[in-house]
C-alpha cells in the first residue's frame, strides 16, 4: 500500500529505538557483553540517588522558562508589527528574512555568539571604541550567554507562530473596540493578546520543549557552568556509556515534555472562559 | 505607530542577523584568532581547498541531503496521498504518528536510534545517518505536500476517468503536474532539513564519516579553525537560495489546480 | 444509440438508505431529467450509472449490455460535472482532445474532432484559451464539448446550471437542448429546478428520499401528479382533503368533482388543483360560471403582482389557503376582504395519494 514505506521507515527508525531505549532504561547495563541481563528500576530514581541531578534538571526547567519567555516579550510585537505595519512586498521579504536564519547551521550561529560575547571579541571590541579605559567585556560563559543564544535561535519560532495568529486578526475586531471608546492597552490587553493566545501557546511549545533538551549552546556558550538535562544525557552515551541511564533520564524528560503538551491543550480553553 | 512597529522589526532583525554578519565577517578576516579590527582576505577559503575531513564531511552532507530529498520526498508523498484521498478507520491516529519525530526533543531521538542501530547491528555511519534523516524528513514532507493535494479538486481525477483514463494514468497527467510545485518544495525542504541537521547526524556519525555540522562541533571543542566560517558562508549561500526557490514554488503551488 | 436501465438500486451510506429499490429507465435518444430535492438521492443515481461509484445491489444496463460492474474508464460515458472540472494546466484544445487521445485518436484526426465538438458549443476559435480565461458559461461549454466528442453512450450532467446566474441560464437551457438535439445522445439531467427540468426534458423522474416518486413526460407529470410531493415539488398546488363519495370527494367546501378514477366510498381521498386552473368571480356577478365543475367560495386575502401574471391568495370557508395565479390581461385587480367564487372543471381536478 501506499502508506507502508513512510511508516515502514518510521517504525524502524523512530519507534523501534525508542521502544529499544525504554527496554534499556529498565537494565543495569548495557546489554552487550556476556553477562546476563539484570533488570532495575534504579535509573529511574536516578533523582533520588543523585541529588544534583534535582539541580540540573531545574537548571533546564530555568533555561526553559527564561528562554520562552524572553522569546514571548521579544517575538510578540516583532509579529505584531509585521502583520499590521507592514504590506505586500516588504512584508514577504521580512518574513523571508526572519525565517532564513533557520537555515544556517546552528552551530556556526552560536560559535559566531561566542565571538561576540568573549573577551576581545565585537561587544567588548565596540565598548573599547567607546569608552577606551573601560575593563575588558565578556559575558561568555555565563547563564545570560547561555539564554542570549537559545533565544537567538528559538526566536523565530515565535514570530512565526504569533505572526499566523495576529495576521488573522480582522481589522473589525479593533475597530469595534475602539468606536466604543477603548484605548490602545485596552484593545490590546482584550482585544490583541487573547487572539494571538494560540499562536503564543504553540510557539512557546515549539520553543520550550526542544530548549529543556539542549546541549550544544549549554555547552559552547556556557562553558563549565552549561550543565543542563541535555549535557547530562548526551554524556551518557557518548562518555560515561551508561545507557541504560541516559535512557531513563530521556524518557523522564520526555514524560515531562508530553506532560507540557497535555497541558498546554487544556490551558487556553480555561484561560479564555475567565 | 506604524513607524515604530517597522524600527522595532528592523532591530529584531538585527538581532538575529548578527552573528550571521559576524560569521561571514570572519569568514573574510585574515585574523586566525577573530582579532579586530578586520582585515580582509579570502585565505580560509583557499584553505578550504585542502581540508580533508571538512570536505569530506560536506561531501557527506550534500550526499546525504541528496538521498534523504529524494526518498523522504517518494516516502511522504505516497504516505500523503493515501492520508488525503483514500478513507479508512485511524487516517487521525496514523496522522498523529507523524508528529514525533518532529515533537519529541532530537536528542532523546538520536539517541534512541544509537542505541537500537547499534543493538541491531545496524551500527553507525553513512547508511544509519541515511535512515535517520529520511525518518525525520518524512513528516516534514508529508505536511507540506498534504495541504497542496487537498486543493487539487477530486472530480479532476474522476473527470480523466471518465474520459477513458485508467486511475494510475489520471494521477499522472491531471494530479501530478498540479502537485508538482508542493513536491518539489518539500524536497527543497527535505534537503535543508537533513543538511542542517545536527543532534541525530552527532549521535549516528561514525570516527571519520559525519557530516559537516557534526564536523563544526568537534571543530569547537578542539579550538576552531577560521575555515568553518567560510564554508558555513558558502552553505548559508546555498541555502538561501534554496529557501528562495521554496518560498517562490509555495506561492505558485497555492494558486494553481483551484478553479 | 441505446437506452439506459436502472434495474432495482439499493445504494447505503452509514446505514442510511440513500436509493432504495429504484428503477427508471432513460429512453434511447432523450433528454431525461433526475428532479429532486437535496439528499433525494439523484445524484448518487447519476453517479452510479456513470460507474464514479458503485451500488449495493442492482443493476446498471446500456441497451442489453449489463455494465454494473464495468469500471468507469471503460465505461464510454461523458460526464459534465457541477464544477465543469476542466483541466487547468491544459488548454481547451488540449482538455476536450482528452477523451479523444485516450481512443488512440491523435494528431490531426485528433484536431478535426475537438474543433467539431468546439463548433457545436458555438466556442469555435477558442482552442488555446486556458480554462481561467473563460468565464462560466464558457467553462461549462468546454465542458461540455469534452464530454460529448468521445460519442459516448449516456451524456450525464450533474446540476450543470447552478452555478449561472439567472439571464445566462436561460440561454444555457436554450443551448442545451439544441445540442442535445444536434448530437443525439441519450441525456441524463440532475436538477432540482423544477422550471429546468420542464422546460428542458424529453422525460421527468421525480425522486424523493431515494425513492422514484413519478416518471413521464413534463406535461404528464405536471398535468396529473400522482402523490403531494410529486405536486408540490414539480409546479405549485392547491389541496383539498375529505373522504370519498360515489360522485366526488366530500370536503370541507363542498363535493368536489374529478374525472379521475375515486378511491372506494369512505376512504380519505385527497385532490389537487394547479393555481393557474382556478378562475375568481366576485360573488353574485353576472357570468358567474354556473356549469361548472366545481365551485368554492373564499375571501382574498392579499393580491401579489408579478408583471406578466399575479398570484391571488385567498382563504376558503375553513381557513384553509387557496393560491390562484391568473394572468394580467385586464387590469382587474382583486381587493383584500372581497368575497369571491372559485371556479375549475373536474378535469383539472387530480385524484393524488398522499
């Protein structure tokens, strides 16, 4: 039939892995090797046995939060302004323009950040042009570098979805409210906010759950201090090789992730019947 | 209003074009070290020239967005036609099936498929980088040639048929070329997905064959050389230009095969 | 050219019966229209015996040959759909040489046939034209000329006058009966204008809820329906209950008169009168049409001018409404409150069950 190749290729290569992984977060180790397989529920109360991981985990959660709500603040008026103020062409072309940095390679967008935010490097670089005798710049390292690099490269995420709700706003709308005397917070607080709510909901989904998994920009723009549930994960496999561990922390993570879909599905309805 | 509205983008916009400015500064900087001022040059992309494993693991990329284009674009597709035109019992859930790859965190993906590829015997390497692009490329293309087949109208087909076309000849000459545009995007699409992507490609790569992000990263743990600059300039050039394309073919697929 | 047989069509989706046991058949040659309301179940018929999809039980026939089970490719038919479906990345050339080619009629054989079919819809010269620069009496056209340049066996259209405006489809009707004329082709009309379907058909089946109600010549039908849906649906009518007597139906305005066969003495009977039958004298003037059939008093109500004619509402003894339509010969007009007498003959009196 039509359908087999796509979910054929599906099976094998999303649900099979991950059916393996949730058989191997139950293991003691890793099944390769002569010794039998002995199951356990240990990685599992990984929290409970390792009580920085409570601290990393929260530390993702921060970053998370920060993150999306920085992209909230920052990406709403930026969807705003490109639904209302801008036409026709020079709105295709900025939306163009927002959607483009999708595709450089993420990688080479955050070791550019690092060369703006390090010592030496174009803020500090620009300081000294301005104020010669000011002590050396970098904010490299640090929490803010960590966030100022997630939210350069989520931000568009949220334009784009808050872009889709406001464009469809009718002009109506805002022209009822404002021949009943409403000013522009009113309108925006009544009228504006609550019609791009979904757009708000569904780009902070696409922004926090792939956030609270990250590892390359905790990493290369943290340093020492980048530790998140993704660097904690990716050690796992690739330098502890504790599997069986990594797996069970995954999955705790994508437990959480589906409890953030679940929910965001419910919480629009309430907040929109108060 | 309006003005400020604009000023507001435009700094947005610089926002997020500045390391983008900063990467293709560098790219022409003689400095090694990314000292300023800049001093333009083009040695990184001589050196380029001579970079074994960045090339050979752009070669990869390129290759493996080639095949992934192609498979994911044949895959999805037929998946989508049968998602759209036929009627069966769980059309909804098989739908929501295609979600995961795209909502579930990439990393908890990648390295669910290390550890199944390896456990199988699949191993790492070029054809588990293979698999694991087409996988995450088929959702991709499935949502994107869906809603173009939903505006070719069904009597179409069912005209050609009426006229003597046997289904499989009224898919070709009516359906497809309508199609068409949608398809290609999506592959357009597909491509840059695969030729962007890192989390999954890091997990699969094997020592000596991965792809370019791949490359970049262990180039920035190790201390990174300026060459990455400039062929990461030439793949933003490359995929601009792809993305023009797509963009232009998703404005004309909307406005064809709707009466 | 052959006729086309429905034998017994049971068609059901989800458990509800959308054609049930119905069987017409459309005369080799004519022009027969399907008349219903909406979800009577006529285009599912139409597309059944094109072969879009198939029935649950029964038969399909052209002429001897029983073509139920005969895929639609194969089938020879021409369909003209609602929305004309024209092929929009194809010129009109191109769209109406498509059955053709697919007969293995190409090139310049190919180019004779299309420019005939373009001729007889009175496009000719609009070979090169793509379909979005037609406007819709055009597209429909085309529509057409593809259907009919394969000679198929049925020519079937699907409500094709809907979509145009009212003066276009006018001149449509016109048209299409011309062509039918000209090409000789067995036609099978989905409509649910009544006025289309009497002013275009060779034939009328009325459906109702997936059930033929009646089936005959316009004239027929319209003169002598048979049940209430059948003269309500085909025309406007005027009914009047009671029960049966050796001589006419008792009602509550008086013994009515018909010279259709009467149900047994007693039974409850029913009969129908057409608006434009009934004739309005003031009570008490002089040429009251003392023989006639039948006669019933009532008071006007409300005139409604129409230019060409006028349809009078009244209301009878037993406050029932009574609709006349008369037309604007003299300027008689009649006013609310006048009592008047109503008059037909027994001929135009119709039996009908319910």
């Amino acid at each position: 039939m039509l359908l087999a190749p796509a979910y054929g290729w599906l099976t094998l290569a999303v649900f099979l892995p991950l059916g393996a992984m949730l058989f191997f977060s139950f293991l003691k180790a890793a099944p390769f090797g002569p010794r039998p397989l002995q199951f356990t529920i240990d990685n599992y109360l990984a929290f409970a046995r390792r009580p920085y991981l409570v601290g990393v985990a929260w530390t993702s959660v921060e970053i998370g939060l920060w993150t999306t709500g920085l992209c909230a603040i920052l990406g709403l008026p930026a969807a705003l302004a490109l639904a209302r103020a801008t036409r026709g062409r020079s709105q295709q072309v900025l939306f163009l323009l927002i959607v483009l940095p999708f595709w450089t390679n993420g990688l080479v967008r955050i070791f550019s950040w690092t060369m703006v935010l390090r010592e030496g490097g174009v803020l500090d670089y620009a300081l000294h042009l301005v104020a010669p005798s000011a002590p050396t710049f970098s904010l490299l390292y640090s929490f803010p570098a960590i966030i100022i690099g997630l939210v350069h490269a989520y931000l568009p995420y949220m334009i784009l979805t808050c872009y889709l709700s406001a464009a469809a706003i009718d002009d109506a709308y805002i022209e009822a409210a404002r021949s009943l005397g409403a000013r522009a917070p009113i309108i925006f607080a009544k009228v504006v906010l609550p019609l791009c709510l979904p757009g708000l909901i569904s780009g902070s989904i696409l922004i926090f759950v792939p956030v609270i998994g990250s590892f390359m920009e905790p990493r290369i723009l943290g340093g020492r201090i980048g530790v998140t549930m993704g660097t904690i994960i990716e050690d796992q496999f690739v330098q502890a090789f504790n599997w069986p561990l990594g797996a069970a922390l995954s999955f705790t993570m994508l437990g959480a992730v589906l409890l953030v879909f679940a929910l965001a599905r419910g919480f629009p309805r309430r907040l929109l019947s108060a | 209003m309006t003005a400020l509205g604009r000023t507001y983008l435009l700094a947005i916009l610089a926002f997020l074009y500045l390391p983008i400015a900063v990467m293709i500064a560098m790219a022409f900087n003689n400095s090694e070290l990314y000292t300023l001022p800049i001093e333009p040059s083009t040695r990184w992309f001589i050196r380029l020239a001579s970079d074994q494993p960045l090339l050979s693991a752009s070669r990869n990329s390129l290759l493996i967005a080639c095949a992934t284009s192609i498979i994911a674009t044949l895959v999805g597709a037929m998946a989508a036609l049968a998602l759209e035109r036929k009627q069966f019992r769980g059309r909804t859930l098989l739908r929501l099936l295609l979600l995961p790859p795209i909502a579930i965190p990439w990393l908890i993906i990648g390295t669910a498929m290390l550890v199944f590829f390896f456990w199988t015997g699949i191993g790492r390497g070029l054809h588990a980088l293979l698999i694991g692009h087409v996988a995450l490329a088929i959702p991709y293309v499935v949502f994107i040639v869906g809603p173009g087949l939903q505006t070719i109208r069904v009597d179409l087909e069912e005209a050609a048929m009426s006229l003597g076309s046997t289904p499989m000849h009224a898919f070709f000459t009516v359906t497809l070329p309508l199609w068409l545009p949608s398809v290609i995007a999506a592959a357009l699409f597909a491509f840059a997905v695969s030729l962007d992507q890192f989390v999954i490609s890091y997990f699969l790569s094997a020592p000596g064959v991965s792809t370019l992000p791949v490359e970049i990263y262990s180039s920035i743990r190790k201390g990174f050389t300026p060459e990455i600059n400039a062929i990461s300039t030439i793949f933003l050039a490359v995929s601009s230009v792809l993305i023009l394309i797509f963009a232009q073919l998703s404005n004309l697929g909307s406005r064809r095969g709707s009466r | 050219m052959v006729p086309v047989e429905a034998r017994s069509i049971n068609k059901l989706y989800s458990g509800a019966r959308v054609l049930d046991r119905v069987s017409v058949t459309f005369g080799s040659g004519l022009l027969t229209s399907l008349l219903g309301p909406s979800g009577s179940g006529k285009t599912t018929l139409l597309r059944i015996i094109g072969g879009f999809i198939a029935p649950d039980e029964g038969e399909i026939r052209f002429g001897d040959e029983n073509v139920t089970s005969v895929p639609l490719w194969k089938r020879k038919v021409g369909m003209v759909f609602q929305s004309y479906a024209l092929f929009p990345h194809m010129t009109v050339a191109e769209n109406v040489a498509f059955g053709v080619n697919r007969r293995g009629i190409r090139g310049e054989a190919a180019r004779k046939e299309t420019a005939r079919a373009l001729e007889l819809v009175r496009l000719g010269g609009f070979e090169q034209r793509k379909p979005k620069e037609l406007s819709g009496g055009q597209q429909q056209r085309v529509a057409l000329a593809r259907a009919i340049v394969t000679q198929p066996r049925v020519l079937l259209l699907d409500e094709p006058l809907s979509a145009l405006d009212r003066r276009l489809r006018q001149d449509m009707q016109i048209e299409l009966r011309r062509i039918h004329r000209e090409s000789g082709l067995t036609t099978i009309f989905v409509t649910h204008d009544q006025e289309e379907a009497l002013t275009l058909s060779d034939s009328v089946a009325i459906l109702d809820r997936g059930r033929i109600v009646q089936e005959g010549a316009p004239a027929d039908i319209y003169e002598r329906p048979r049940t209430r849906f059948a003269a309500s649906f085909l025309g406007d009518a005027n009914f009047f209950t009671g029960r049966a007597t050796p001589e006419g139906v008792e009602t509550a305005v008086g013994l009515l008169r018909s010279s259709d066969p009467l149900p047994p003495a007693g039974a409850p009977a029913t009969i129908a009168v057409r608006p434009e039958k009934l004739r309005i004298f003031p009570i008490g003037a002089a040429g009251t049409d003392a023989r006639a059939d039948n006669m019933v008093a009532a008071v006007v109500v409300e005139t409604v001018y129409a230019g060409a004619v006028s349809t009078v509402l009244l209301e009878s003894a037993d406050n029932a409404s009574i609709r006349v339509l008369t037309q604007n010969r003299e300027a008689t007009a009649h006013a609310p409150g006048e009592n008047v007498v109503l008059s037909w003959s027994a001929t135009h009196s119709v039996v009908i069950q319910d």
